[in-house]
C-alpha cells in the first residue's frame, strides 16, 4: 500500500532520531511491500531560523495532505528569548491544533530488560507498569482566552482552563475505547473538589459511563494522582484528563518507568489521521553526537503504522525487533546499566532494522 | 508568654493528631512557663454535622482573634455527596482566604531513620531530600472566576487562573527569604512557555531577584518539575509555586519522601499569625484505631512555636524529642519496617511529651 507521510525532524537531536525511524520504516516498506513517502516539512527552531514562523503554513499544508506525520522534537536553548508568540513551542501547538489532534496516547510502559533504570523502588517496580495516559490535547487553558493587562496601575495575567460538554465527551469516548482493549479500568484526573471544569468532566464522563458498562470508572484528584503513580503505578490501566493534567501527570508516568528514552506517543483525532513523536524533548546538549536513544521515534512509528495505516502486523514486527534487540543486550548510553554492549543512535536503528 | 490557639479537630483522624499535638504543647506549656490557651472550633465536616456549613462565620471569627491555629484534617466520604459549596474542602478554602494565609510551607524531609520508607531508590534518597514548597494559597484558580453555562445549546464551565503582580511580589518575597535562610536557591515551577500568567510570574521574580543577589534563581517547567522529584529529589532547596502547581508538586515532594506521615506545614500570610497542619488527609478508614501517626501534627506543633510564636528553643525540643524517639526504635504502624518497636498514636504522643 502507500502512504504519505509529512516529517518534521525538528531541532536538537530531531533529526537523528527521526532518520533511524525512517530507516526502519523503509525496511518495513521493502520486507512487506508497502510505498511510504516522505514529505520533509519545516517546523520549531528549525522553520523559525528559515521563515521567521514555529508553523509555516505550508508546513501545516503538507501535513493535512498526508497520512501522518511523524516528528522528532522541536525547541532548544537557541530560541528561548523570541518573542513568545513566535517560540518553537507554539509550533507544536499550532500544528495539535491546526491537525484537530485532540486525542494524545502516552503509554507508560516499564522495558523488562532495563527495569533497573527505573527511579522505583525494586519491590514497586516488581508489580510491574503498563497503563496510558489519555490527554486532551486542543482544549483547556492551552488554547483558553489569556490576557495580560492593567488593571488599577496592577499588572495582570490570566488564562481561562475552558471545556465544554462536546470536547469532554470526544476524548472520553476515546478514553473508554482505550480501556475496552486494555484491562477496562479508567480513572479520570481532575480536581473536582475546587474546580468547575472538573466537575462538567466528571458529568459527561458519567453518562458516557452507561454506554460502556464493562468499564470501571473512578476519579482520582490530581495531588492525589501524582502521589500515587510514585507509590504504586501498578494501580493504574487507563488515565483520561485535561491537556495541563495530562501534560503533567505523563510526563511523572513517563520518568517513573525509568525508559523515557523509549516512550512513543500518538495524538490522533478519530479518523486514522494521527501525529507520531517520541515523549522525550530535542535534549540540543546531545545533539549531533549519535548517543541519543532512537528507540522511542522507532515505537512512534510503530504505533503511526498501528493507528493510521492499521497494518498491525508490521507495526507489531518493529516491536518485537525492538524487544529482541534489547534482549540481546544493545544499549544506548541513556540506558546502559554495565551490563551488554553500547551502541550509538545510528546502530541501534541498524540493529533494529535488521531484526525486522 | 500567653498565647491564643484556635483548635479546628475536624474529621477522620483529625481529632486523634490534635490530641497528641496539645499533649506536647501542655508538656512544652509546664516545661518552658508558657500559657496556652485553647478554643475549639467547629470545621469541615464536624461542622457540616452541627451547623449546615463547613465553616461558620463564628469558627472563622475565632480564629481571627487567636494568635495561630492548630488544624488537624477536613473531609471524608461522609460528606461527599453534598452540594458542592458546601463540602468540607470549601472550609478549608475559606478559612486559607478569610483569614488571609497566602503563603503555604511544606517542607519536603526525609527522615533518616526511615528512610527505607521512600518509594524512591535507595541510591536516589541517599543524596538526600531536603527542600521546601513555597506554595501560593489564596489566588489563582483556586480562587479565580467560575462558572458553569450552557452556550448554543451546549453546557461549558471555566475556571480562571488569574494573578496579579501583587500576589506574586508578596509570595516571591516570601520565597526569597526562606531561600536566603537556606542553601539559596530557588526554583520558580511554572509552564512558562504556554501560560500568560507564568510569564507574569517569571517578570515579578526577575525584579525581585534584585534584591537577593545571593539567591539562584531559576525556572522549571511543571512538567518538567515532576520527572525531576522522582529523577533526583536533591536538586531542590526551594521551590516556589502558583496554588494549583503547588498542590499537585507538593504531594508528590512528600510521597516520596515516605514520610508522609510526618511532616507538618505552615500556611502564614506576613506577620506572625498562621495555620498549622499536617500534610496528609483525614484518613477516615483508620480512625478511631489509634493507629495514625501524631508526628506530622506534632511537628505542626513545633512550626507554630517557631513562625507564630517566635519560641525557637522550645520548637528545637519538640524536633529533638521526634528524632529522638525515633532514633530509640518507637514507629506507628505506617513508618514500621521491620526493625523497632511499633506503639500507637496515644503511646507516641505520650513517648514524645516525656521526652521533651
Ligand atoms: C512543549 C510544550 C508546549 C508541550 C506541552 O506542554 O504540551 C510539551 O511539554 C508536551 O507535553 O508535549
Ligand atoms: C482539600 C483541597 C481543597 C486542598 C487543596 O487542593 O488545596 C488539599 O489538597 C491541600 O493541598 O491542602
């Protein structure tokens, strides 16, 4: 089959993780007959230092024509004092926004062979971490109304958390889906007990509820939530929540597996559209060194072949290639704990694709 | 001296904490010749059962004409089905606004004798923890506008985070002088690169640091801010925060600690009047069982001592008292490894006062 496939490498060590998804997309390609092509589109520092802009509009362009997009990761120390409307963080947000990516899958998920790398405690660890987190992506106060003003001589700021019923239930449904082909547990995030917003999420998540009744639904306060992804992840299959929650809350996940140098994640939108990137930021301090682990844009297009092109036996072929690879005792430095052989980013995506 | 305490039990275990937390006051009152004197005060749920409302405009006036006020913890399942405005929690709100605390000290420390408690790994505590959450307690959104509404036919609810300089400058100060009286540094948690309110925050702090130009100051996003307390919990000697980050950063700073149990806080406002509690909640499933640890409460005990009432020698004691009980083998249940002695909350308490 083909497919089209926009590709932001971004900036820092972007675009060296994203030519190792690349190169195993590409063995994919020939081992199962499929046509992928490749669009390179400018986005983040790397659009601004051409255009002037984090999303160029043919940049967004490109992308709606495609399939999917796969991104490395945008932003770095270089751009920090551009004027903010125009940072490479806006970029992301345009383009989740522009795309109507309201939907973000982050899995946490612990690697049998480097548990030791997680920050847990062993006897924690043990009980094993596997769940995702469900994040609202368009909403919230990320794209609420903000202003900064003057009020009385008193400088002002402030951001609207806004949801309605219609953005709830969209990415609730998707919540319980999530939970349908997993362990049908779901815990809503919210902090119900000050805010309104929470208290219309729990509502709609409610009446959803009755349409999925296999489904145990419970709700977790945020304080509450990030205590216990330390104490106990184990407890958790499937988190829904807002954008600043989900923002926060996966990121504590993501650490906490110890593997956040392997952690892919998809923010899709219903249809088999879908944008694919590592949960790991561009790391600029690395850049350009060829240590950088390429492991999580590798599963990012695992999961871009899974959700958008549904060819699941190819994207379960790449991750299977992945578990072997490390089974086999390959590290990048990022994970290395004395035991096995260190590789850099360009073998790793060798290794990888030659398991394929 | 003579000093005026406003005693809120509240609900769960809350009773039982405050009733160790007095005993070592009376043991300190005969000790040292101090008098204090204590009004109980309806809060919370208890409040809820008696009056209708969480708190009555008599508790809160109490309160404003105590020196300081000893809290022990709101809320319970009990009351979770009443209408909102109503709850327990909105108690607590009220009484952080109503008598003007707009600064929240929580101490992140990990006590050596319990260290194994963590749910970090032991190479990770062994650098140590020991860090503070200055977190912002009356503003935000918290306290912002709110509402629930339905717009074309379709139900939406906002809740505003807002801010203004003035909110900021005075908990910035706040934060600046624990920092000076500490290993100077402080780490200004926020999500700068979205939020309009955060680049308020960061402007107030950026003038203030004029003023401690011994102080380091740097920012952290709050994603950020979670992957780094698990990853390396020693990196941090102040935090300072809005309440809602501040909330979420702060539980998770004393989850792993292992602690919990332990450590107390200090909600105070600029002069010497203050609130103090316990960190951890009401506990409803344990209460009653004398099984939950005085500790944080007894350390409350001593913050007050120290802010409200300027008695430094007379907190050291209490602190000196704790550690060493601890030290001789005494746990509750929560804090019992394997090693010591475990005794109840009563036992605890009476272990502590005859030590001092
Ligand atoms: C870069 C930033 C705007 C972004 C966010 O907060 O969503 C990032 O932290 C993420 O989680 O993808
Ligand atoms: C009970 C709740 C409203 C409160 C808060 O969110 O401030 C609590 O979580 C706390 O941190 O003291």
């Amino acid at each position: 089959m083909d497919f089209k496939i926009a590709v932001i490498k971004g900036d820092g060590v972007g675009p060296e993780i994203v030519d190792e998804g690349l190169k195993v997309l590409d063995k994919i390609a020939q081992k199962y007959n499929h046509k992928f092509e490749y669009t390179n589109v400018l986005g983040g520092g790397a659009a601004i230092d051409v255009t002037g802009e984090p999303l160029p509009k043919e940049s967004l362009d490109t992308c709606k024509a495609s399939d999917a997009v796969l991104l490395g990761a945008v932003g770095g120390p270089k751009w920090d004092n551009i004027e903010s409307s125009k940072r490479p963080e806006k970029g992301l947000l345009a383009l989740r926004s522009g795309l109507g990516l309201f939907v973000n899958l982050r899995p946490a998920t612990m690697h049998e062979s480097i548990k030791e790398a997680s920050p847990l405690r062993a006897d924690i660890v043990e009980k094993g971490v596997d769940f995702v987190v469900v994040r609202e992506l368009t909403g919230g106060i990320y794209f609420g109304e903000r202003k900064t003003g003057v009020e009385n001589g008193v400088e002002f700021a402030y951001d609207v958390e806004k949801y309605d019923e219609n953005e709830i239930r969209r990415i609730g449904k998707k919540a319980f889906e999530t939970a349908m082909i997993r362990n049908k547990k779901l815990t809503c995030v919210d902090k119900a007990n000050v805010l309104d917003s929470s208290k219309l999420w729990r509502k709609v998540l409610n009446e959803l509820a009755k349409d999925y009744p296999e489904v145990e639904l419970s709700y977790m306060y945020v304080d509450n939530a990030a205590m216990q992804l330390v104490k106990d992840p184990s407890q958790f299959d499937v988190i829904v929540t807002n954008n600043i929650f989900g923002d926060i809350i996966s990121d504590e996940a993501s650490m906490i597996t110890g593997s956040i140098g392997m952690l892919p994640s998809a923010s899709v939108r219903g249809d088999d559209f879908g944008m694919y990137e590592p949960i790991h930021g561009s790391a600029p301090d690395i850049a350009g060194q060829n240590v950088v682990n390429p492991i999580a844009t590798i599963l990012s297009v695992a999961m871009m072949l899974r959700y958008s092109f549904k060819l699941e036996e190819e994207a379960k072929a790449i991750e299977t290639a992945v578990t072997n690879v490390l089974n086999a005792g390959y590290r990048t430095k990022d994970i290395y704990n004395g035991v096995g052989e260190v590789v850099g980013t360009k073998e790793m995506g060798d290794l990888i694709a030659k398991e394929i």
